[in-house]
C-alpha cells in the first residue's frame, strides 16, 4: 500500500500547482494579493515537499531498481497508437523535480516581496503556478509526448509572464517572439518525434506504449540507423528551448519579463529542458557521433559568443541572459562529450547560482526604482548588503571559483571535454570562462562598486530589499557556495556522488553503444575512467588549475578595467575605430539580419505576391469573376434580390420543396 | 418514448425543420422567437444525446437506420444511419446549435424570427447530411444546406453580403452539379440509390477516375481546398457572426467528411491516383492561408483564412492514407469546429461593441476586457494547437500520419512541409492578439467598452470547456470513431497501425524513407 502513495504522489507533484493556478486565475483579483502569493506558495511548496518524499524513496532503493512510474489513464490511444497520461521518477527526473519545486519555491516566496505593489499579482502567481505544473509535466512525463506537453507548457508560460506588463509593446513583442521561436525548435522536435514515432510503430509489442522512454530505450536497436536524423531533429527543438545558435534570440528579449520570471524559468529551469530532454534521451544521442559532435561544437561555440555579446551590455538583465545562454552552451558541450551526467550536474549548479544572480538584480533594480542601466548604478555595495554579498557569492560560483558549486561543474566540463579528445571546444571553452569571470566582475563594479550614479530622486530612495526577497538570496547564496560538494570529483578527494546517483541513468547507454557502435563508447564519459589513470590524475590537477587560475585574472582584470584604471575600458570602446565594440554591443547584429532576411521579406511576399497577387488579382479575379457565366448569374440574382421579396423566396423555395418531395412520393 | 426513440434520427433531423416552419409562421414575435428558437435547438441537443449514449461502440456499421421505401419501387429510400463519424458531427453540429442561437440574442435585431427560422433549417439539412445513407436523399440535404446559408448572407450580412452570398451559392451549385452526374451515373449502373449498392459496385479504373474527380471537387469547394477558397473569405467576413459559426463549425466540414464517406471509399482506384495531388493542395492551402492570414487587417479575415489552413490539414490525414491520419482528421473536423467556432464568436463580441474588425483600430483592449481577452486567449491556443487543447491532438495525428505514410508518394515530405504550419499558425495569431489586446489602449473609442456579459460567457464557456475535455481525453472521440473509420476505409488500401498489408505488398524494410524512395524508383 506504502509504495502504491509514493507513486501516486507523481500525479500529485504535477496537479498541485495546477490547482494553485487555478484558484488564483479564476478568483483572480477576488483575491486579497498577499492571499494569492501565499496560496501559490504553498502548492509549489507542497510539491516540494513531495519531490523530497519521492526522492528519499528513490535513495532507499537499490540503485538499478530506482524508479517509480505512475500511469493516470490513456491519453492518445488509436490503434497501435498508445501514448499514456503518465508520470514517472527515476534519478535524473529526481534530480530535476527538486531543482525545479526548490528553486521554485524560493523564488515564489521572492516574489511575495517582489510583486507586493503589483495588482496584477494573482494573475502573476496563477501563470508562475502553471509555469510549474507545465515543468514538472515535462520533467515527469513517462514518455517523449508528455515531455512535450510539458515543454509547449512551459513555452506558454514564458510567453504569458514575458508579457506580463503588458502595457509596454516592447514587452508584448518580446514574449511573442520568444514563443515563435520557440515554435521553430518545436518544429524540429515534432519531427524527430515523428521519425520515431513512425519507425518504431511497426516493431511495438502489445501493451508497449509509442514514445516511452523505457520502451523507447528497449528498442534503440530498432532506432540506431536513423539516430543521427533523429537526434539533430530532436536537437532543433533544444537549441530553440535552451537558447543555443541559431535560435537564442528569444532569451535576451525575455528579459523584459518580471525578474522572479527571469531568474525561474529563463535562467534556472525551463531554458535547461533542451539539456535534460538530450540526457533524458541519451541512449538515442549516443548512438550518433555525428549528433553528438554537432551539439557540443553548437555548444562551444554558444558558450564563447555568448560570453562576448556579454561583455559590451549595459543591461544589467542583458548580461546575466547572454551568460546565461553561454552557460547553456556549456551544458550542451557536455551533453555533446557524452558527459550527460555532468551536464546536469552543470543544470544544478547554474540553477542555483544564476537564479541567486537575477534575484540580485531584482533586488538592484527594486532599489535604483526599476531602472536597469548599470551605467547609472554604482556603490550599492553599501547599502545593500545582502544583495551585495550574496551577488558576490553568485558571481564568484558563476565564475567558477574553487570551491564554490560552479567550479566543480564547470571545470568537469571542461575536463570531460579535454579527456575525450576535444582539445579544441576545450580551448573555447576554456576562453569563455576567462571571458565569464571578466563581464561579470565588470557587472559587480559598475553596479555595486564606486560612486552612484544615479539622480538624486533615485538615489533617496534606494534601500536593500525586505526579508521575503533576502532570504532566498541567503538560501540560494549557500546553495550556490556549497551547492557543488555533492559532486567533488575523485582526484579531489570527493565521492562524485552526484554523478553515482545518475549512474543508472547513463550506464545503459555505454552498453548499447558498445553493442552497436564502438566508436561511441570512446565519446561516452564513462568510458575514460580506466586506462592511464595516474597520468589523467594528474593532468586534471593541472587543468583545473589552470582554469581556477584563468578564472581569477578574469576578475582580476574586471576589477583593474573598471574599478582602477577606467581609461582602458574607454580605450577598449574606442578600439578599430569603435566598431569591434558596437558589434558586441548590438549583438552582432543577428536580430537586424534575420528580420531584414527573412522576416521582412516573408511578410512582403505574403501581403503583396500571395494576398493582393495571387488570391485577389489571379484566383478571384481571373478565374472567378473573369468567368462571363458567373457575372451574368451575379447580375440576374441581384436584380431578384434588389426587389426586397425575401421571403418570398423563401417560401417559394420551401413551397417547392414540399411540393417536389409530395409529388414523388405519391406518383412513385 | 418508444415513437421517438425509434425514428431517433427523424427526430433529430427534422424537429428544428419543424422549429423553422413554425418560427416563418406562427411564432414571429421577436421575444417568442428567441425562446421558442432556443428551446428547439436544446431539445435537439437532448435528443442527440440519446444517440451519444445509446451508440455501441464496439460496432463500425450504420446504428439507429431507418430505411422507408421511397420511389421508384423502393430504389430511392428515405434512408437514414449514423455510424462513429456521423456521430462525433452530428453532436458537434447540435451541440453549436443553441449556442449560436444564443449569440444572436443582441447581434440580429431585424426579422429575427427569419433569421432563426434558417439556422434551424441548416441544421436540419447539416443533420440529414450526415445521416443520409441514400444518395438522392443526401444529395437534396446538401442542396438544401445552401438555400439558408445564401439567405442569411444575403440578408443579414455585411455591406457587400450579395456579392458574397452569390459567391457562396455558385462556387458550391457549380461543385454540386458535377457530384449530381456522378450520382446519377452510379444509379444508372447499381439500379439504386442505396450507399451500399453503390459500394458494390465494380467500377472500372478509368471510370473511376472520373467519378472521384467530379465528387471532389463539390467536396473540395465546400472544403475549400486551394485553390477553390476565395469564395471563403467573402462569405465569412459579410456573414452575421452566427452565420461565420455555423459556416466554420459545421459546414466546411461538409466537404471533408464527403470525401470521407463517399469519394473516398467509393473510388478506391481515384484516391491511389489523386491522393499525392490532392496533398500537394492540401499542404499549399496549409501554407498559403497562414501567409495569407498572417497579412491581413481584417480579424474575421485573419480567422476565416486560418480555416484555409486547417482544413489543409484535414485533407492532408485523410489523404495520408494511414488509420492514424484519418482519425486524425476526423478529430480535428471537431477540434476546428470548436475554436474557430469560439474565434468568430469572439469576433462578433467586439464587432457588436465598436461595429469594426480592423485590427488597426484596436490595442490594448485586454486592459478594459480581461476576461474577454482571456477567453480569446484560449481560443488562439486551441487554434495554434497548443498540447492540452483538441487542436494538437488532431494536428498531430495527422502530421504523424502523413510522416509516416508509406501508401502515398511524397507524403512524408508533405508532413514536413505541413508542419511549418505549426510555426505560421503560432506567428500570426499571437501577432493579431499582441495587436489587438496588447500594448496601450491608444484609441479613445475603446474605452469603457463593457466586458463580456453573462450571456456571452454562457456561450463562450461550454466551447472552451471542450476544448480542453478532448485535448486530455480524446479517447472520448476516438474510441467511437475506430471501428467506424476502418469499415469506411476498408474498399481503401490503407496503412493500418500494424501495416502488414504494406509490409506484404512493398520491400519490407524497417524505414519508411526507403520504402518510399525504392518504389518510386520503379
């Protein structure tokens, strides 16, 4: 009976947001605001709570045996066409429940603070409370459709709470860009899902359920000779979700959403459904070097242009969501090494550090009177010290100083990336990192070092924020210092436990890859373990070294550009005649170059040649009313019309009608 | 109960005739008419229900038949049946029916007991045309269909109605006609007029042909199909909002189930030549509406071109040829009727309030409306085929039904190219709703215009209701239709979730893309 409650808890650990939602959408402003906060408090806190339950059991159980599925009924179900409504747990869905329940719960209880003076603020609780239902979906679902259901879930609340002030265009514009984006990669998802979808059909045994993951897992054999197809499919959809090249555009705009938003779900969660949906389908993904060598060279290569854009923003959002996309590279660049437990590990880090880093700026922003310009902030330091010092923690763990959590995460990375052989994304990689550590030490001296800056009217008002927003700073302060522990690597002296935990998850993989493809298992992580241990030991004292080293001249350089010698960073704007820096700062320029290729033209074409051409001037026009036959009868009805008897000829009709069928039916 | 309960689908046909004949001559007071209209169509309703919940499942034949000879010594009989496809329409098309009766309540002042009078007699023509099992007998409920419509186009529409209710009328009367001498041909060759005669018959390749070809293209207009549409945009945007309603929520579907019921099963030789055509339309109209709709300053016209569209999906999984794609169809006749069904609705509440649909003259509208731009915003969801809403299923069983459609050549590229409709369909609904209800309230003429009333959320309510009923349990519909769909597709050579059949007949090969490519290598 005991067993039976924690797996029904599954359902439970979805629908209870949904219910806060609900409450709060429908009774919406009947609701006093601090009812409604509460109330959305405590759903994603009682999710929380039940993650935690579901995840003691799952410790409790022997590690091969660790999952626990809940199946709610039939949800497609045609033929051989049989996708269940079903939730499932296993260690990588564990991990991400409890990232996603606690980190959303602080990041609600924040918003109580945050959203005080907003009378909007139930319709901003019951979309935050949906954002979580539609996560916890995707992390949850038993099989690739639930996955997406939860992942257009989450982009419909991106896109609701983006333009939650909706007042502003810009706003409105923002979050339907990035849902339309968003839609491109799903394009590509939905693809790959039929690929699979349509191959594995004929091969289902009865009772298996299409898109499963353990039945997909099952028949990877079946799968092998399209996974390259498949996979890149697949990887459309990540790159629009996880904002990676070519369809990161949308995520700086999100921006222009509320902070708490910005910090849930387009830093710590929804944007790392991309790196959870490629680990979650890593049987697939490992079955296809091609795929696998794209991701982590479409990884990299994010991960440093990112980080360069970053370097030249004033926005202090601006920057932290071009980190952000960088560091979602780095993500996909483990994914892409094979490295999927270190991936993840790299979600759990980021979620902590860069969800702490847009509180922060929340709390910045709050106290300058919403204003985001860093070039107007300056010496916060002092008065806000919580925000200050938990930013610091932040910055340091994002920078990837030893020993806070974003060192060991990032420096696997790159360790893993150098051990399979991918010496040159690790050089990239490397690179970012130095460039990471620069612009955010960049970002802590203009905002919290120096003068203020701002006008006097502002500057009277500033003050740090109240305790609902600064204690989950605190919280996510220590997580972000010692959130990493967890995953120590052995050559440290650590257990690495985070990674056993995930063993069950990614261990399959290197058996089926080394059933089908040899050469695969080399690109695996695990793979590398054997062999010359000594001598990897001790390249990875050096590596890591290196780049704590490299980490600390990036802030150290910050530091000298912007806080003592200001000249250079003049100097630097003025570089090449000024433009190097007005690339960066217009972000190469990648949004004006797909509307002017792409958008523009297609709404040209739709408006003059398909509408007013082809529809108006060729169908309609020659086809239609060229046609003599049908101008004469258009004429002659008129006329009939023009005479105002309608019903007369209604009854004419009818009287026919009845007069034709009775005459039949009798002389018959 | 038994005299109703044995002539069930008499009943539910004719009662809003008899509705109609009664409001044209006794009950014309305009307070009477609406009761007495409104009491009609729920009475309706609840007659259909009894044929919700008495169906059998389980069986795929014709339920409820009620067969009279009629003339000619019994080969022409008034003939009605209801199988899991009729079914599923038929309680669209009276479950639509008060609402629309109630959406009229303010929006149609004049000859009100006229104009009720003829969407009652739509709905009994909608109705007899998806019971009729007779072919002369369906052919007169499908004329029948188009006098209502012509009239309440022409009389209650918009500025330019005649033009668009001439429109309508010649485009379908064209269609028709080629349908009727096909009709007559079979009859000739069966010496019936019974459906089933008909499907006996052996019918040679050429002949066949030809014989799909003149019933299509009556389905196809009524569908429409590109490049058979423009007389959609014209009807849409001059008809009353009630007239958009029934047009979108019931009547386009005419021309997909005919193609269903008859082109398709019929001639079987037609569809194998046609079908890779037939898809390249639908996916053009997939394509082409979405542009087309993404431009246009006109909400209705935005709407009634997004219909372009869908309906391209339609066509797309019945021609796909594949169980799944079919059904899939089917699910979205439903899926569109319901939010497209519920967009021109919500258009007619803004058109009542400011007497205008042009997008330009709006913004901001959310700020004095939220509930009204709630409700829209679920409507666009469903429409753009957001998971947990009808649409998606229906959209996505069709793409996956064309993807993985071995039968028809190029199939599995047409899926590809369809689904960019998933793309278009998201830009330029969410761009028309950013324009309208987002942003500033910039034009004075839109302030302190009143929310929805209780009435318009009486109407709005039990649509969005099912929308998200069939997007978490489609089953609702699909369990009824499966053993249906396979007896009407069964003269078809259609890939069945297990595709043995296929298997036998081509290289077996475990991926699809060669399968493909080998044959039309040959």
């Amino acid at each position: 009976m005991e067993s039976h409650t924690t797996e029904m808890m599954l359902r439970w650990i979805v629908v209870v947001p949904l219910l806060g939602a609900a409450l709060n959408g429908l009774l919406n402003r009947r609701l006093p605001r601090q009812v409604a906060g509460l109330l959305a408090c405590t759903a994603v806190g009682i999710s929380f709570a039940m993650s935690v339950l579901v995840f003691l059991r799952l410790a409790g159980m022997p590690a091969e045996a660790r999952f626990l599925s809940d199946t709610v009924t039939t949800w497609i179900g045609f033929g051989n066409l049989q996708v269940d409504l079903g939730f499932a747990i296993d260690p990588l869905s564990a991990v991400m429940a409890l990232i996603v329940t606690g980190v959303g719960f602080l990041i609600h209880i924040y918003s109580l603070g945050y959203m005080a003076h907003d009378k909007g603020s139930p319709r901003f609780f019951a979309y935050l409370n949906l954002f979580i239902f539609a996560m916890m979906t995707l992390v949850l679902g038993e099989n690739l459709l639930m996955l997406f259901v939860g992942w257009e879930g989450v982009g419909l609340c991106s896109y609701l709470l983006i333009s939650f002030w909706f007042t502003d265009e810009a706003n409105a514009a923002a979050g339907k860009k990035a849902f339309v984006v968003n839609r491109i990669g799903d394009f590509g998802f939905l693809l790959g899902m039929f690929l699979i979808g349509s191959t594995l059909l004929p091969h289902l045994g009865a009772g298996e359920g299409l898109f499963n993951f353990q039945v997909l897992q099952h028949h990877t054999g079946t799968l092998a000779p399209l996974a390259t197809a498949i996979c890149l499919l697949l990887f459309v959809g990540a790159t629009g979700k996880s904002a990676q090249i070519p369809l990161y555009i949308w995520l700086p705009d999100a921006m222009a959403g509320p902070t708490p938003v910005s910090a849930l779900i387009h830093a710590a969660t929804m944007v790392t459904a991309g790196v959870y949906m490629i680990a979650r389908l890593n049987f697939l993904f490992v079955l296809s070097p091609a795929a696998m060598t794209v991701i982590a060279v479409v990884g990299a290569v994010t991960a440093i242009f990112a980080s360069t854009i970053a370097l030249a923003q004033n926005d202090i959002k601006k920057v932290l969501a071009y980190s952000t996309v960088s560091q979602l590279g780095y993500m996909m660049l483990a994914c892409g090494v094979g490295a999927f437990a270190v991936g993840i590990f790299h979600v759990m880090t980021h979620a902590f550090f860069k969800a702490l880093l847009f509180l922060g700026s929340g709390s910045v922003i709050h106290a300058m009177s919403d204003e985001q310009d860093m070039r107007v902030m300056g010496g916060l330091r002092r008065k806000l010290p919580v925000t200050f010092w938990t930013f610091i923690a932040g910055t340091l763990a994002l920078a990837g100083i030893a020993p806070l959590a974003g060192f060991f995460s990032k420096d696997e990375i790159l360790w893993k990336t150098w051990s399979s052989g991918h010496t040159l994304l690790w050089a990239v990689g490397f690179l970012a990192a130095g460039l990471t550590a620069f612009y955010m030490m960049r970002l802590v001296v203009l905002t919290f070092f120096g003068e203020n800056r701002a006008s006097a009217e502002v500057k009277s008002h500033i003050h740090e924020s109240p305790a609902t927003m600064t204690i989950p700073l605190v919280v996510l302060a220590i997580l972000s210092i010692a959130g990493g522990w967890v995953g120590i690597p052995h050559f440290l002296g650590g257990g690495a436990q985070f990674e056993q935990w995930l063993e069950p998850v990614f261990a399959q993989h290197a058996v089926a890859a080394e059933a089908g493809h040899g050469a695969v298992a080399q690109v695996a992580g695990h793979a590398v373990e054997h062999g010359a241990e000594h001598s990897d030991t001790t390249m990875e004292w050096i590596l890591a070294g290196a780049s704590l080293t490299w980490g600390l001249l990036g802030l150290l350089a910050g530091y000298l550009v912007y806080a003592r010698k200001v000249g250079i960073a003049t100097t630097f704007q003025k570089l090449g005649g000024g433009w190097p820096h007005r690339l960066l700062l217009h972000k190469y320029y990648v949004d004006e170059i797909y509307e002017g290729a792409i958008i523009r033209p297609g709404f040209r074409l739709s408006r003059t040649v398909l509408w007013r051409v082809v529809d108006m001037g060729i169908i309609d026009g020659i086809l239609v009313k060229g046609s003599a036959l049908v101008v004469a009868v258009v004429g002659s009805v008129l006329r009939l019309f023009q005479n105002g008897l309608v019903r007369f000829y209604a009854w004419s009709f009818t009287l026919g009608v009845t007069v034709f069928v009775l005459y039949l039916s009798f002389s018959g | 109960m038994s005299f109703i309960t044995d002539h069930i689908l008499t009943w539910v046909t004719f009662l809003p005739l008899a509705g109609a004949l009664l409001l044209w001559t006794v009950v014309r007071r305009e307070a009477q008419a609406r009761i007495f209209a409104m009491a009609i169509a729920l009475a309706d309703f609840v007659l259909s229900l009894h044929l919700w919940f008495h169906f059998d499942t389980g069986r795929g034949d014709d339920q409820f038949v009620e067969r009279v000879a009629w003339l000619f010594n019994g080969q022409i009989s008034y003939h009605l049946g209801m199988d899991g496809i009729s079914l599923v329409l038929v309680m669209l098309t009276t479950f639509l029916g008060p609402l629309v009766v109630l959406s009229t309540w303010r929006a149609v002042t004049e000859r009100v007991a006229g104009f009720l009078g003829f969407v009652l007699f739509l709905q009994a023509a909608m109705l007899g045309t998806f019971f009729a099992r007779d072919m002369l007998l369906f052919y007169v409920f499908w004329e029948a269909m188009l006098i209502p419509m012509y009239f309440i186009i022409g009389i209650w529409g918009g500025q330019q109605r005649i033009y668009a209710a001439v429109k309508f009328f010649i485009f379908t009367m064209v269609g028709s006609v080629f349908m009727l001498v096909g009709i007559i041909y079979l009859y000739l060759q069966a010496g019936s007029m019974n459906l089933t005669d008909f499907l006996n018959l052996q019918i040679g390749h050429e002949a066949q042909l030809w014989l799909f070809a003149a019933f299509f293209l009556a389905f196809a207009i009524k569908v429409p199909l590109f490049p058979l549409h423009t007389w959609l945009p014209d009807a849409h945007v001059q008809a009353p909002t009630a007239g958009s309603v029934i047009l979108a929520g019931v009547l386009l579907k005419m021309g997909t189930y005919g193609m269903l019921r008859f082109a398709m099963p019929l001639f079987p030789e037609g569809v194998a030549y046609f079908a890779p055509y037939i898809n390249i339309l639908a996916v053009i109209g997939i394509i082409y509406g979405a542009l087309v709709a993404m431009v246009q300053p006109d909400v209705k016209k935005l709407v009634a071109y997004s219909s372009v569209s869908h309906l391209g999906f339609v066509v797309l999984g019945l021609f796909s040829l594949t169980s799944v794609g079919i059904a899939g169809g089917v699910f979205q006749m439903l899926a569109h009727g319901l939010s497209t069904g519920a967009l021109f609705l919500l258009v007619g509440v803004i058109y009542e309030r400011r007497h205008t649909r042009e997008v330009s003259e709006f913004g901001g509208l959310a700020h004095g409306m939220p509930l009204y731009a709630t409700f829209f915003m679920i409507a666009t969801l469903a429409s753009i085929g957001l998971p947990g809403l009808a649409g998606f299923v229906g959209e996505f069983m069709i793409l996956f039904g064309a993807f993985s459609s071995q039968a028809v050549a190029h199939a599995r590229l047409m899926a590809i190219l369809a689904a960019t409709g998933v793309v278009l369909g998201a830009i330029y609904m969410l761009w028309m709703y950013q324009r309208v209800f987002l942003g500033k309230l910039k034009n004075v003429k839109n302030e302190g215009l009143p929310d929805l009333s209780l009435r318009e959320m009486a109407v709005l309510i039990p649509l969005v209701v099912f929308m998200f009923w069939l997007g978490v349990r489609p089953g609702l519909v699909l369990d009824r239709l499966g053993p249906s769909l396979e007896k009407v597709t069964a003269p078809l050579n259609i890939q069945a979730d297990d595709h043995h059949i296929l298997q036998s007949s081509t290289t077996a090969t475990d991926n699809p893309v060669f399968v493909i490519r080998n044959t039309e290598g040959q």
